[in-house]
C-alpha cells in the first residue's frame, strides 16, 4: 500500500469516528483536548501563579508543577480540569495527571472525591498512585 493510499485510508477512518461520535460529544472532545492542550501548554505559567499567591518557592525537597486533572465517576461522566501537585522533585516528575474518581454515598446525598496524583493517565481501568504528592492547587479554566 502506498503512502498516499495509507493517508487517504486514515483520513477515511477518521471521517466515519468522527460522525459516528456526533455534533454533541466532538464539541466536547474539542472543549476537553482544548483544555488539556492550555495546560501542558501554560502548565509553567499556570503553577508560577499557583506559587506566588501561595507564597511557595521550589526546592528540591519541595517542587510543584501543573497537571491535568482527570475526572471519572458517577454515571459516565467525564472531565478535564488542572491540578497543582506538590512533593519531593523526584517524585513530583514521575506523575502525570491527577486522577478525579466520585462517587455517591447514602443514594445522592453525598458526593465524595479523591484527588490521586498518578503516573498513568490511564485512570479508568489502571491508577498508579505516585506515594509522597500531594494535590496544592486547583486549575479553573472557563469554556
């Protein structure tokens, strides 16, 4: 198969996903990569802010960045959003995301969140949990 063959193939493949997805959900996977795309993107700026409001300066046995926070739970909804994690550098650079699982307690009259800082952004079927980090801050981008 040509190169050529192989794009227009692809090209083809994405077209059918992207109209079997419909108008509703691409418009919230436009919103969810825009999102993830603004944080590993102005993550550095992002926690620098965090940092002076909090009146925090990085050292080695305490340094902070921005990740995406990934939130999965109740029903089938899902989210993107961005954390602040704080702990030792060694530590700090092996996370990731920060994985967001909810759930409901006593039928709807609790909601309960953990905020889990993890190595994978995998975190529906597989959290690992990075011991040591802590969540500091949270990201609110307005859509």
């Amino acid at each position: 198969m040509t190169q050529r063959m192989k794009r227009v193939v692809v090209t083809g493949v994405g077209a059918i996903a992207l109209a079997g997805i419909g108008f509703s959900q691409l418009g919230q996977l436009l919103k969810i990569g825009g999102v993830a795309v603004a944080i590993k993107q102005f993550g550095p700026q992002m926690n620098s802010a965090i940092n002076r409001i909090s009146n925090h300066k990085d050292t080695y046995a305490t340094t902070t960045k921005v990740v995406p926070i990934l939130t999965v739970g109740i029903g089938a909804s899902h989210a993107i959003g961005g954390a602040q994690i704080m702990g030792p550098r060694n530590k700090v650079d092996q996370v990731v995301a920060v994985a967001q699982p909810d759930a409901e307690l006593f039928g709807h009259e609790v909601r309960v969140k953990a905020l889990i800082p993890v190595s994978s952004k995998d975190v529906i079927q597989d959290i690992k949990r990075v011991d040591g980090v802590g969540v500091s801050g949270i990201v609110d981008i307005k859509l």
